[in-house]
C-alpha cells in the first residue's frame, strides 16, 4: 500500500510538472543568395516608388478637383443670373451626354462579350498558385487580372475569359474589386482539369518551355495562361502542371517575331503587353520611339505575369 501510495505521489507529481522546454536555438533559415538580395532590394524599391507616385497622383488629382471646383463657383459668382442659368443648364446637359455615351459604350461592350461567350476564343487564367505568392504578390497579379478584363471588354473581338482556381486569398482579393461581382467572366473555384472535364482535348497550357509554337489561334482551343507572379522564382512550373495532366502546351512565338519586321500584326501585339525590360536588341515598333518607355513601363506594372518564352538571360 506505501509503495502504491507513493507510486500516485509521484504519478500526481509528474502530472502537475510542465513539460520539458526545447532550450535549443531554431533552426536558421538559409540566407539569400547575393543575386536574390539585389533582387529582392530591387523589388522593394520599386514597391516604395510605385506607392509614392500612387499617392501623389492621388494628391494632384484631388488638388486638380479643388481648383475646377474654385473656377466653377467664381465663374457663377461673376455672371448674370440669365448667364448663371444658362451655364448650369449647360453643364447639365453634358453630364448627360457623357452618362448617355456611358451607358451606350456599356451596352455594346456586354453585346460583344455576350456573343464572345457563344463564339469567342475561350482563355483561361490559371490562378491555383496562391499558396505560393506572398500577399503582395497576389495583390499584383489581381491588378493585373483587372486590366486584363478592362482591356478585353473595350475589344472589338473579345475573348471569353475564365477564373479558375478561384479560393482563399485570391478569392478575397478579387471580392474586393468593385463591380467584380458583376464581371462577365466565369469564376471557377475548381481547377480548370475538373470545370472543363468534358473539353480536356481542347485544353492548350501556354508556357515558355513548350517545344510547339503558336503560330496561330485555333478557335476551338481553350488556351490556359499561368496566372502567376514569382519573380522567376518557380521555373518550368506551369510545364511540368500541364504535363502532369496529360494536356497540349505550346508557346507564343515571341523571340522570332520580336526580331521580324516583316511580322507586323506579331511585333505590334508583343510589344502592347511586353514590358521595356523584357526587351533587349529590339527595335521599337513605328512612331513608339519617343514614347516606348514611358508607355511600356507603365503596362510594367499591368502586365499579366505569363510564362512566355524569351531569349535567354532574361
């Protein structure tokens, strides 16, 4: 009976002891390499600039209001009251007129993606990487995706655009762009493998590591693009995605039209949507000499972060 009742004792004791507390330092994380701190500090500062000239823009743009508004009320302050009716009838009617052409361009612009959707290029947005971006990074490619519908829907041939891999963060991110809700896509929370089971032969996954060339657009094809902003840090990812599902890959033709004059309608459209960095030994595409820079670092920051393929060492 002792021996039991010390036996509890000790039982109880240990019970109420804490557990032993891991002393030893944790495991370190392995330092970035001096081209991965060049970049990552590059990347930084283009952050920092980017939100001080968002903010200015901001500034200027409410200082801009401001001034308009000061114009508005001194020139009714000065006029006769016949002057000062007029002038009000008169900017309502253009407020009118512009609502009007609004209301019009919105109307033929669902037209157009009403008939892109019955007959249209399918492409699809692959966003299933999330777990693998930051929320920066996640927050770019949303902004990238946003220019992408603006761009599509003011298209006299539009395609019909798809989402898939819609969850999680990127979910939330989206949901928070005004109107999304309203946008004239399909949104897909399943990957595109599963929402287009029955179309799998006509699946196309547009990737840089592609060996086939597209040379053209076959209309019965849903061409797949990685939606993906990594910094170059995830190679050969989207190939070895679509590989894995058993699907076609292919490659826009970038670094043979880029370089050919002839290619004309292929030059103008890479050089719309390819950033000035991307582009080395290139020649600028007709009257874009003066402005190529200004423009393309703009489209910089709106460009869809695509696998594509381009020349070496870029």
């Amino acid at each position: 009976m002792a021996a039991a009742t010390e036996n509890d004792d000790n039982g109880v004791d240990n019970h109420l002891k804490p557990a032993p507390v891991n002393l030893s330092p944790p495991a370190e994380q392995k330092p970035l390499s001096k081209n991965a701190q060049k970049k990552q500090l590059k990347q930084q500062r283009y952050e920092a600039k980017k939100a001080k000239k968002k903010a200015q823009e901001k500034e200027h743009k409410r200082k801009e209001g401001e001034r308009k508004h000061k114009e508005w009320e001194e020139t009714l302050a000065n006029a006769t009251e016949e002057e000062r009716l007029k002038l009000i009838e008169s900017r309502k009617s253009l407020r009118k007129e512009r609502m009007d052409k609004r209301s019009e361009e919105k109307e033929k612009k669902m037209e157009r993606l009403t008939r892109a959707k019955e007959i249209g290029q399918n492409v699809v947005v692959d966003v299933d990487f999330a777990h693998l971006m930051s929320e920066s990074e996640i927050s770019s490619l949303v902004q990238q995706i946003m220019y992408c519908y603006a761009v599509n829907g003011r298209s006299t041939s539009p395609c019909h655009l798809w989402l898939t891999g819609v969850k999680g963060e990127m979910s939330r991110q989206l949901d928070k762009l005004p109107g999304f809700e309203k946008w004239f896509i399909e949104k897909e929370s399943r990957c595109y493998i599963e929402a287009m089971a029955d179309r799998k032969e006509s699946l196309v996954y547009l990737t840089a590591d592609s060996e086939t060339v597209l040379d053209e657009l076959d209309p019965k094809s849903i061409y797949i693009i990685g939606g993906l902003v990594d910094r170059n840090r995830f190679k050969g990812i989207t190939m070895n995605k679509a590989q894995k599902q058993g699907i076609k890959t292919a490659k826009l033709p970038i670094g043979e039209y880029m370089k050919m004059s002839s290619s004309q309608l292929w030059k103008t459209s890479f050089f719309t949507v390819i950033p000035q960095r991307k582009r080395t030994g290139v020649d600028p595409i007709d009257g874009d000499e003066d402005n190529s820079v200004e423009k393309h670092d703009l489209l910089e920051r709106k460009e869809l972060c695509v696998e594509v393929p381009l020349e070496s060492g870029s």
